[in-house]
C-alpha cells in the first residue's frame, strides 16, 4: 500500500509505503538486525515497554538531537522500558554513532536489509529508500499506545507529548 502525500521533505510530498498504524493495535511483528549483524525482533522485548522512534539516519541533525534527547530523558523512566531507533543505516555506521556520542540507553537497529520495520509500520520512503521520522510506544503487551508519524521529514517529534504518554505507559 501506498500513501501519498503522508510526509514531506522541504515541503515536498514524498511517497510511505505500508499501512498506518492505529493506536489500540497489536503492533506488527518485525525483523531488524542490531549493531552485531544479528537478527532482532519485536518478541526480544517481551514484557517491556518499548518507545521505537524512527529516523532517516542517525547522522544529520535532528536525528542526533533526537537520540540524544531520548538517550538522555526518556531513559530515567522506568527500568520496564526499552527505547529503539530504527533507520536504514548501516549497523556499523550506527555503533559508530553510538560509540562516538556516548549513546548508551538506547538500541539501534538496522533495517536496511529488507524495510520489513519501514513497511509494517508504514514509514518506508518510496523514493530515498529512507525511514520516515515517527515515534511509537508499545505497551508491555505489545499493544500500541501512542503513534506520531512526523508530517515533515526535518521537523522534530513533539517531544513534550511522546515523554507525556510514555509517563502514562510505564507508570
């Protein structure tokens, strides 16, 4: 499925693939690989609270900003959640990342080898081949509880709001 018109870049639509995702919602089973080379899925997280945040890629500005917003924030909350960035960059160049700016509350994964996170989460950029910039936070029964897929590909999430409901989420 395509959506068109979903998100823009400067102001120019750009094309999501995938559904869109509805609060209330099992959230969709996915395979990512971590900074090991190895696969990963939703399941590994059984029984935690789990904020995904997707970015085009790690290194250009706000993306930076964000992880390290989360990495800084959203980490104190509960020992329950685990909170994941998803983008189509290369798992060596995500520990890279990592390892350069002291980012160590926070996962990343790769979905490079096949968008299947960009697809069932309906965050694929049919044109760049890039993850759309959306959070996600899913309860401990893998059930989704708050969804902000960002209209503008260079504008921050509301940050506000995300820490607000992951406030409720893990409380």
């Amino acid at each position: 499925m395509e959506n068109k018109v979903a998100v823009t870049m400067k102001g120019s639509p750009l094309t999501l693939m995938g559904e869109t995702l509805n609060l209330g919602e099992k959230a969709p089973a996915f395979k990512a690989l971590n900074n090991n080379l190895e696969e990963v899925s939703l399941d590994k997280f059984k029984n935690k609270v789990k904020l995904i945040a997707t970015v085009p890629s790690l290194d250009t500005p706000i993306c930076d900003l964000e992880i390290k917003r989360f990495n800084d924030e959203a980490t104190k909350l509960s020992k329950d959640l685990v909170i994941i960035f998803i983008s189509m960059d290369l798992p060596f160049a995500q520990k890279r990342f990592c390892h350069d700016n002291n980012i160590n509350g926070v996962k990343t994964f790769s979905d490079h080898r096949d968008a299947d996170f960009g697809v069932k989460y309906g965050v694929l950029i049919k044109e760049l081949r890039l993850l759309s910039r959306a959070i996600f936070i899913i309860d401990k029964e893998d059930t989704l509880r708050y969804v902000q897929y960002v209209p503008e590909l260079s504008s921050h999430p509301d940050y506000g709001q995300v820490l607000e409901e992951l406030k409720k989420v893990v409380s």
